[in-house]
C-alpha cells in the first residue's frame, strides 16, 4: 500500500491530465468546498481547458485504469450528474493496440509448455480491437477453426493495482465527509469497480461468464454466445469462436442488410430479460460495440450475437421478484405496489409514509407512460429518481445501479435496430408472465414447502446439538453417533419430493 504523499502525488498528476480537458470544472460549483474549488482551479491553470468537459476524453488521457473507472462511473449519474454518465457513457475502451512484437511473448508465455505455433497455425498480427486492458486478434486453431484470441496488455496487473491503491485511500476519504458524500458510498463503487478489474485479470473468468451465459440463454436461439476453447485459453489468453457478423454500430453495413429490424430488437430485449430477470445473471456492458449482426443462412434468419463477458451483474432471486414487480408496476401504473415492494425490500427507510412515496412515484412515472423512448426526456427522468432517493433517504445499491445502466444501454441499442420500438411495450408480456409463474399459487405454495422442509429436516440436527451443550446432570453420556443406515438417507429428500407435488397438484386444484 502506497503511502499519503504518493496517493497525493499521482492524484496531482490525473488532476492536471484531467484539467486539460475541462473534465474538473463541475468541481468548481459554488455549492462544493472552497478548498475543493481552490485546488481545482488551480489544475486548470493555464491550460486552455475547454468550457464543456470532456471526462472521457480526460479519462483516456489518464490511463487504462482511468478509462475502466469511468466505464463505473457511467453506472451512477447519481453520483457525477446525468450529463456526465452520458459523455462518460462513450467509453467504450477504443485504445490503440500494443504491438505484436510486444505481445507475442506474453502470448508465449501463457503457456506452460511450447509457443503459440504448437497450437495455431496463424495469427494475424494486426489487432481486430484493443480495449484499456487487452486486445483480440484473429487467428486459425491448429484444426482449422476461426477464432478470437484476446490477450491481456503487459503490466496491466501492476498498473491497476497501483491506481486501486490511490482510487480506495480517496474513496476512504471522501467518505468520511459525511452528509450526501457518505448517502452515495464512494467506497462501494470502488470495491464493486475493484471486483470488475479482478474479474477481467483472469481471463480464465471470462471464459466461465461467457460458458454460464450460454446456458442462461438456451431459451433465446436467436440470441448467440460464442463458444469457449478451453484448452486454448489461461489467465491471460481468451480464445473464443469468431463471429461472422456486422457490428452494431457500423450503421452503414446494417443498413445495407434486409433483416426484419423489429424482430431482433425484441430479441434483444427478450435475451436482456431472459438474463436479468429469469436467471439473475447478466452480460453489463450491452453496448452496440460488443453486439454482432448474424446474417441469415438457409438454415437460420438474422440473429444477434454478443462478446466480451468482463463486466457481468448477478441479481438474487428475492431481489429479482423485487425488480419484476417494480417493473410490471410501473409499467400498469400500479404506484402503490411499487412504494409498497420499496418498503418490503428495504429500499426506503421505514419511517417514510409509503402513500407519499407512491405519490412520487407517480410524478416521475405518469409523464412517460405510454411514451415511445425517443419521446422521453432521460436527463429529466433520472433528475426526478435522483430527487426522490435524496428525499427518502434511500442508500444507493450498486447491483441495480449496473442493472440500471444496462437497460439504458439495451434500450438504446434496440432503437438502433428499430426505431419505433418501445422497449416497455416489449417487455410487458415477458415480465407479466414471469411474475405470474413466480408469484402465483403454485410457485407460493412450492416455494413454502421447500424452506419449510428444508427446516424440518434440520430439527434433528438442531435438537442434537443444542442437547450436546446443555446435557441433564446426571445422565449417561450420549452414545456415540451411529453412521447413516444408506436405506435411511433418502427420507428426508422422498418427503420432500412428495410434498412438493402435493403443492404443485393443490395449487392446480386452486388455480
């Protein structure tokens, strides 16, 4: 861990970089301390910093950690303001490549035994994308497959260790500031950005999101993850099938295809769905970047593909009951329920009136309702959600925040495939059915069976040991346990099997 003068020495030097591009300049409000202001005026001297900031530009001026933190940053507009989680929303990690020279040997050096050539026959040396902490290039596996071999950059480790370093002993202080300062968690957006960083070192967990990605969506054929070479791949290699697609945001190769528009952008929504809600786990970084057009084949029609599984976000099922009924509520216009799901989650503290905060609500949720997209003001509406957090003090939770910059991301995306799509419209059916299977009777009547034989079968054990450190003066001492009869061990699971038919037979009965 550094020491204070060399965090303050490398926070001088990003301040300067950052000055340059006016990226300081919201640290000069009046509203901010005198000392802050002080300090950020005098970064900017002399400078010739532009009047509108530039945070991504500033960001990418810093370095690859800079530009991965600004990629966080992007996912609370509570925290920087709305406009700057827009501009900061443009990182998209377009940095120019190490050469090859320079990285082959690490490529080499991946392996335990051999060179590259023992595995690949080629490898274009040209980079097809470099990112702040690796880059992919093309190659041709030793038995003929097309692939994408991404390839973490040299000295990255250290690099981001050393700015995670200065980033946490900051975070500590601000935080200490107290008031809204302490209500907006520095320190959480830096340990979920540090738990980011982690992830993408080991390439070895890309290839694990990417792998339990594919499985969570079985039920989207249209919507395509590459497939892992896992013997090809470590810690630092990432090899994947090659995708023979048209990227997202290459506007003039889309339009020159004839695919039906409306149809993928449902697809995507579906597929977002599918991870978000269904399965809790999901690909946080959906922007058109990272999203391929499949052409069709004879066999297939246009499909949508999806790379790059650094940055995934995971949701537990509670949580995700939560997020459906708030959705579908919104949706409906059912504030009520949605102040109600508020309270029972957690999310406002209690000493709020849940009728004052279904009122709020509604402020927000009414002007939008039944609005395209393109026709809603998302500057306005994240003001109106931020005023009500501050209002109803409620503590900022990181997972729905990258949930939420993930479905900002995915509406976007699919107005690009279909401008006249209302992602609302889209998802109504699919999250209206979701709750129906999860929170009608039969899914009720299962899901209390199973936490109540879970308990059921645990009193033995309860029972057992509480008589172990509570034993009856003057009794003979417990017996020795018995080892497990093997006729005995499926009991508990038969009755528990057994119930949940019943439920299952009761809850069509009531249905």
């Amino acid at each position: 861990m550094a020491s204070t003068p060399v965090h303050l020495w490398r926070l001088l030097v990003w301040g300067r970089r950052l000055a340059r591009h006016g990226a300081l300049r919201p640290f000069e409000g009046p509203r901010l301390p005198a000392s802050l202001r002080f300090i950020a005026r005098l970064a900017r001297f002399g400078t010739a910093a532009p009047t509108t900031p530039d945070f991504a530009r500033g960001l990418t001026a810093v370095g690859p950690a800079a530009i991965k933190l600004g990629q966080a940053l992007a996912t609370r507009p509570d925290l920087i303001g709305a406009d700057a989680a827009a501009d900061l929303a443009r990182l998209q990690d377009q940095v120019p490549p190490v050469p090859w020279s320079v990285i082959e040997p690490t490529l080499d050096a991946s392996y335990a035994s051999g060179t590259w050539r023992d595995r690949f026959a080629s490898i274009d040396p040209v980079a097809v994308g470099a990112a702040s902490m690796a880059q992919v290039h093309r190659g041709v596996t030793s038995d003929g497959r097309a692939v994408a071999i991404k390839i973490l950059r040299p000295g990255i480790e250290a690099e981001l260790a050393r700015a995670i370093d200065t980033y946490e002993w900051a975070a500590r202080h601000i935080e200490t500031l107290g008031g809204e300062f302490a209500r907006l968690r520095p320190r959480a957006v830096i340990a979920t950005f540090k738990g980011w960083t982690d992830g993408e070192l080991d390439l070895r967990r890309e290839a694990a999101s990417a792998s339990e990605l594919a499985e969570a969506l079985e039920g989207i054929p249209d919507f395509l993850v590459p497939g892992i070479d896992w013997a090809r791949s470590s810690r630092r290699v990432l090899v994947i099938d090659w995708i023979d697609g048209i990227k997202l945001n290459d506007a003039a190769a889309l339009a020159a295809q004839d695919f039906d528009r409306r149809r993928l952008a449902e697809v995507l929504v579906h597929g977002f769905l599918q991870q978000a809600i269904a399965q809790g786990f999901f690909h946080a970084d959906l922007h058109q970047g990272n999203l391929f057009l499949v052409p069709a084949t004879p066999d297939h029609g246009a499909r949508l593909a999806v790379i790059d599984f650094g940055i995934m976000g995971r949701i537990n099922r509670r949580a995700r009951m939560y997020l459906a009924e708030i959705l579908y509520g919104l949706v409906t216009g059912n504030y009520k329920r949605v102040a109600e799901i508020h309270f029972e989650a957690g999310y406002v503290p209690p000493h709020h009136n849940p009728a004052a905060f279904a009122t709020a609500l509604r402020a927000v949720g009414e002007p939008i309702r039944g609005k395209r997209a393109k026709e809603v003001n998302i500057t306005q509406l994240l003001d109106g959600l931020f005023a009500i957090t501050r209002s109803f003090d409620m503590q900022v939770q990181p997972h729905l925040l990258l949930l939420q910059k993930t479905m900002v991301m995915v509406e976007g995306v699919a107005l690009t495939l279909d401008p006249q799509v209302n992602m609302w419209e889209v998802a109504e059916p699919y999250v209206s059915n979701w709750v129906r299977d999860e929170m009608g009777p039969e899914a009720l009547i299962a899901d209390w069976l199973v936490e109540n034989g879970r308990a059921l079968t645990a009193l033995p054990r309860i029972f057992r040991q509480w008589a172990a450190e509570h034993p009856i003066p003057g009794a003979a001492p417990p017996a020795p346990p018995l080892p497990p009869l093997p006729e005995r061990s499926g009991w508990s699971s038969l009755w528990l099997t057994a119930a949940l038919g019943a439920g299952l037979m009761i809850g069509r009965w009531l249905v």
